[in-house]
C-alpha cells in the first residue's frame, strides 16, 4: 500500500483488528520478532529499536534507532538515532539527533558511520545489545543494555501473530492495509559510559527495550499515543517485591478505521505489563484492553468475558496555544488482570497529579515537534499531504506504584517515563 493511498472505503464493514480483542495474555518471544526487518516493499514502514534507562542518580537515558521508508521507490530509506539524557535535579536535558549514513541492519544490531548497534544472546536466554557512537563532540556513547535470561521479554498473544493489530479489512499480509505491532524486554539493565560535554556519566541503570513496528502512514494509524515507562530503582528503596517494572503501551485509532468501518468509533488498544522479580513466572502480569468511544463492537474476539484492565486516563486537560492539543494536567495509569501463576488477581495503579505545561515544571522534558526531528525528505512530504502537527510531550518524574497483591497494598517507588502523544484531531 503506497502511503499516498486514499483511507478505507466508507462501507460497514470491520476494517480494524485489534490485538487486544484477538488475542490475550502473555506471548513469549522469539529471536525472529525482534530482528530488523526494514520492509521497503509493503508502503509506507517506520521501524525503531528504543532503550530506556534510569540510571541512580534517576537520570533519564533514551536511545533510539529509527528506520523509515514513504513507500516511494525514488526515495530511499532512512535512518536515524536519537539520543536525550534528563536530570530531574537540574532539569537539564540533553538532546542529540543524527541522521545514520551508509546504514545497514544486520539481524538484531545495525551499523553506520556514525553509530553502531552490536547484538549477542538470544531469546532463550541473556541478551545484550551494546551502543556505540560520536554523535558529535559533545556526545559519545559506549552503553550496554542486558536482558537477564530470568526476565523473558513479552509481546501481546502467543504465536508468529502475537502483538499484530491489523488494519484494512483483511488481516492477511499482503492484503491489509498496514499494522502496528510492539515486543518488549521489560527489564534490562544498563551499564557503560555517556560523555556530556566533557564530562563521563555512568550508565548503569535499570531499563527496558522495545521494537515497534508501523506499517502504514502514522496518521492513518493512530490519532493519539500513551506510552509508560515505571522502573523501581534509581536511588529509591527497593520494595518486597524487588525490581519492579510496570509498562503501557495505547494508541487510539482515528476515524478511517473501527469495528464497522469508518466512522463507526475511534479504538483504543492498551497493552501493558507488570514484572517483578521476587514473584514467580516472569512477567507477572500480562494485561490487554479494547475500549471503544461507541456503541460498535467487534466480533469473533476472544476479550468478550475479559476482566483485564490496562488503561491511560489523562487527568483535567487543558489547551495548550502552543501545540493546538489538550494536555494532561495530570495522569492515571492502571493494570489489572489474572496473575500468570493462577493465584488470584493483581491490580497495580500509578498516579502523577501534576504534570507541567511548561518545561521544566511537573516533569515536562519536552514538547517533541515530530515533524522537526524525522528527515527532511519525510517531512516535506508527511506535512504537504497530512496536513497534520504532531507533538509528544515528554515527562520524567519520582512516582510510586501502588500494586494489590496477596491481600495487601505494596508501594513501590521508582520513576515514570511517560509520554502523550497528539498525531490529529
């Protein structure tokens, strides 16, 4: 499907398949579903590897690889790293944006002039990914980011389908219209070096990874984003349940797709987990809901007596001049579910009251201009067709998760990496 298509036809038919409502529960990963797959031959295609830390001082550490292709075959493919370190002490960010030259992905890791990702271990057991790179003179990296072979990584449903959600009114490649897909590794933690300036920060920290893929042009995909990143660590106190990560990941569809067609009610797909290390399987928690804003419902789903809770409630939004969006004031997460050992349920809810509209107030990192940091070529082109602006607002605060388990309330304090995300209307 070239990216310049028009959006689904107006008739009421389902054109949308949400992995939430088509699968359940925790799918295990394999070594294909998390190497790069770079398709330059199914449209429209945006592909990123991306790794959080938090590191003790509970300093932020993103890096993120970006592949893109506008499904045009005079224009090539793209790539790009991103790399942004946040101290909520000082407030100060640094950000860098460097596009990758002469790229070439090889399975799990990639390389180019001027980085480098090398991959070892598979998924059956530990996994390291190390990053290297002079992103320019004031940034060089040498971070290694392992999984331990006790935390598998997770994607939603088992199986080569698990954590697909289709659009288009098949579901077979080929004659869909595109998809979205996420695996993660909840847990991994850090280690290495990041120069600043000069100046050598220690790496170590507790992360995460996950690759995503977007089969199709963003704003057919999604119209907003919530995303969650909780980590226990970073200089808080370890709680009884030992290292803890709690995860989302919700995008809601925009108009042109739904369970009768267009028109028939914008889709949220929530898919999040709960880990911790001193509770047996790993991951503990494996949640997954459909919520849609209309009376249409899907059909043949296998969610239909679900009781999983994984929502993102944004908290007294306020507009904002600057963007054109509604920005949270505040922000609720919450994961419910069965426990994968079969002893009962675990609820676990994390709450942020104030987030900031301003930089530096409430954990506000930044507003992203997307638009300003992908290529030029997909730019010029995402703006002149779409006609849309999209932002993501970045926060970074100290947070507690309040997890319900075995008949008592655990708090667990660490820090949330969040991000909302307005692609349209």
């Amino acid at each position: 499907m070239s990216w310049f298509s028009s959006k689904s036809e107006n008739t009421a038919v389902q054109n949308f398949y949400p992995i939430t409502t088509y699968a359940k529960g925790y799918g295990s990963l394999t070594d294909k579903d998390t190497e790069w797959t770079c398709a330059s031959n199914r449209g429209f295609q945006t592909e990123t590897k991306t790794w959080y830390s938090v590191l003790e001082d509970g300093s932020l550490l993103l890096m993120q690889v970006i592949w893109s292709y506008v499904g045009v075959f005079v224009i090539p493919a793209t790539a790009q790293f991103t790399f942004k370190h946040y101290n909520p002490k000082t407030k100060k960010a640094t950000w860098k944006s460097v596009n990758g030259s002469n790229f070439k992905a090889n399975g799990h890791g990639c390389k180019c002039d001027q980085f480098e990702v090398k991959h070892e271990g598979s998924a059956n057991g530990t996994e390291t990914y190390t990053i290297t790179g002079a992103l320019d003179k004031n940034v060089q990296l040498n971070v290694t980011l392992t999984r331990p072979a006790d935390a598998p990584g997770f994607k939603f449903g088992e199986g080569p389908d698990g954590g697909f959600s289709t659009f288009g009114k098949s579901r077979e490649d080929g004659k869909r219209d595109g998809l979205v897909v996420h695996r993660f590794h909840p847990i991994v933690h850090s280690s290495g070096s990041v120069i600043l300036d000069g100046q050598v920060v220690d790496a170590k920290g507790d992360g995460m990874f996950v690759h995503a893929i977007q089969g199709m042009r963003p704003d057919s995909i999604a119209s907003r984003w919530n995303f969650a990143f909780f980590t226990s660590g970073g200089g808080k106190e370890e709680s009884k349940l030992g290292a803890v990560r709690a995860i989302q990941m919700e995008f809601e569809t925009t108009d042109a797709y739904g369970p009768t067609g267009p028109k028939s009610g914008r889709t949220k797909v929530n898919i999040g987990t709960v880990y911790t290390t001193a509770k047996s399987p790993v991951p503990f928690l494996a949640v997954g809901q459909t919520s849609v804003n209309s009376s249409a419902t899907f059909t043949d789903g296998v969610d239909k007596a679900s009781t999983d809770i994984s929502s993102a409630k944004h908290i007294s939004p306020v507009h904002d001049s600057e963007t054109g969006y509604d920005a949270p004031s505040g922000i609720e997460f919450k994961w419910s579910g069965d426990r994968r050992d079969g002893e009962g349920r675990l609820t676990a809810t994390l709450t942020v009251d104030k987030l900031g509209a301003t930089q530096g107030e409430g954990g506000l990192i930044e507003k992203v201009d997307v638009l300003q940091e992908i290529p030029y070529v997909i730019r010029k082109a995402l703006a002149a067709v779409t006609g849309t602006k999209p932002y993501i607002y970045q926060y970074h605060n100290a947070a507690t998760l309040q997890v319900e388990v075995d008949g008592e309330t655990i708090p667990v304090h660490g820090w949330l990496f969040n991000e909302a995300s307005f692609v349209s209307e």
